[in-house]
C-alpha cells in the first residue's frame, strides 16, 4: 500500500486514478491540486481527494506516488515544477495520449529524477470530461500502455505494472515511438475525422435539417467529436508527423473509393467496401484483420 498519492490535475483522468487506488484498498491518503482551484475543491467535496493542495509542489510533498493528468502541452512545465520534491523512490507516472513529446519533455524537466518516470497512456475516458464524471471503474478491464526507457529503474517499471495490474487492468510495454504511430492510427486520425465529418455537416445550409433526421448510426460515428477540444487540440498537435501520414493513407483509400463511385464501377466499390466490412468483423472476434491488398494501398 502506498502511503500518499500525489495528483496533479483533478480531472477525469486523474480523479478515476484516485477513486480507484482508494477503492482496491491502495493508498492511505489522497493530495490533489488542479489549475483551477474550484476543480480542487470539487474534488474535495466528492471524495475523491483527501486533501487540496495549493500547488502542484505541495501535491508531492511528502507523497510516495504522483500521477501527473495535464494535457500533454503542459507536461514540461509541471514536471518542471515539482522536480525538487520527486525523490528517487517516487514513482511519478502521466496519463498522456502521445508519449514521444512526454518522454522528450520529462527528460528536459526532470534532469536526474527522469529515472523514476514511467510513462503511461491507460486507454481508457469519456466524452465528458471534468472531475464531475470521475469513476472507480474507469479502468478496470482496459489496457494501459507504458514506454519506459532504458534510463527507467527497472524496479519503478515493475511498481507501475504491478499498480495498474491491481487495478484491473492489462499492462503492455511499447516504445514511445511505437505508441504514438499506433494510436496516430486507432485514436488520433478518427478524432480528427470526426471533428470534420461533424463540422462539414454542421456548417450547410441546411446542416441544422440534416442533424435532425440523423438516427444512430450518426451519433455512434461522431461521439468522440464532443470530447475535450483543448486536450484533443493538444494530442493532434503533438503526434502531427505521424497523424499525416495516417490522414494521408486515409485520403488515398477514400480517392479510390470516389473514383469508383465517379466511374460507375461498383464492382470495385464492393470490394473495397466488402473487404473493410470483413476486416472489420475479424477484429470484432479478435482476430488480426487482413492487409489491404495492393489496389487499396
């Protein structure tokens, strides 16, 4: 059991992280600090935190872990803030949805004390964010992702896999590099599309009719367009290199599928369509889905 967790942005994220270390029995006393001091606050009143720390400095005073839940932008600048106080037996963890510039940021912050960061992406939230939608279970069942490096102490590795594990949830270990070109992929691109698909409908004429007659299939696609725009701003910005790439293998799989449509072709069209439809079921069952073929790459 660890004695006090530090928890520097008392949101979603890391208010989850808290109600489910107090819930598993984990920690003895909670320390939280936010930007807004009425976040804090809330968190207070809701249990989630023990304690309202004035800064994040004081988050770690005295705490034996510390989860860092910013938007990736403000990373640098927090770590900044707190390494003073991070000592060599603190395990320090992020909750951020890109990891290179994380890791590139920790390193520039922390100096020495890099070696107690563990950096991890659980794959877990809700469109809805704010300490208000905070949940025990937030995490329970989901993978969580984490990129150390070789400068990582093996035995913080090992604390953070056994932490999250107790958690519920599967721990898996990949390079920062890997991580963000993965979920570039499966995470950042269908935000990015869903943010425009929902705007270009927005934004006709008669878009307010057409969002009227929408029915599920709509909603289902574009759900992840009411997530955060800061912090989607920020992991956009953050994975661009490997988010363009992704938008472009995107764009060159659509042109075929408009040049069939533009040529009358719908053998063509259902092929393409057949095979994302079978692909996309193989995934459903958990099995790997089958490489596009050498038409539609």
């Amino acid at each position: 059991m660890y004695n006090q967790l530090g928890v520097i942005g008392c949101g979603l994220m890391g208010g989850s992280f808290a109600l489910a270390m107090k819930k598993a029995g984990l920690v003895r006393r909670v320390v939280g600090y936010s930007k807004s001091p009425s976040t804090t606050e809330t968190a207070r009143r809701m249990g989630v935190i023990d304690i309202a720390a004035e800064s994040a400095l004081l988050a770690v005073s005295g705490s034996d872990i510390v989860l860092v839940a910013v938007p990736v932008a403000a990373t640098e600048s927090t770590l900044k803030a707190i390494r003073h106080l991070v000592r060599a037996d603190v395990l320090l963890m992020d909750v951020g949805s890109t990891k290179s510039d994380v890791v590139d940021a920790a390193k520039r912050a922390l100096g020495k004390q890099f070696s107690s960061f563990v950096p991890a992406h659980p794959i877990a939230g809700k469109e809805s964010a704010g300490v208000q939608h905070a949940d025990a279970a937030l995490y329970q069942g989901r993978q969580v992702i984490l990129t150390p490096l070789e400068q990582t102490k093996p035995e913080m590795v090992q604390k953070a896999t056994d932490l999250w594990s107790a958690l519920g949830c599967q721990v898996l270990k990949m390079a920062p590099h890997h991580h963000d070109e993965a979920f570039a992929a499966v995470s950042h691109l269908p935000h990015l599309l869903a943010y425009a698909y929902f705007s270009s409908v927005a934004k006709q004429p008669s878009g307010r009719d057409f969002l009227s007659l929408a029915g599920s299939g709509f909603r289902d696609f574009t759900r992840i367009a009411a997530s955060d725009p800061t912090i989607w701003r920020d992991i956009l910005m953050a994975n661009k290199q490997d988010l363009l790439t992704q938008s472009q293998r995107f764009r060159e799989v659509l042109d075929q599928m408009e040049q069939a449509i533009r040529e009358g072709d719908p053998h063509a069209l259902e092929a393409m369509i057949r095979q994302a439809s079978e692909g996309r079921a193989q995934w459903q069952l958990g099995a790997p889905a089958p490489s596009s073929s050498s038409k539609s790459k």
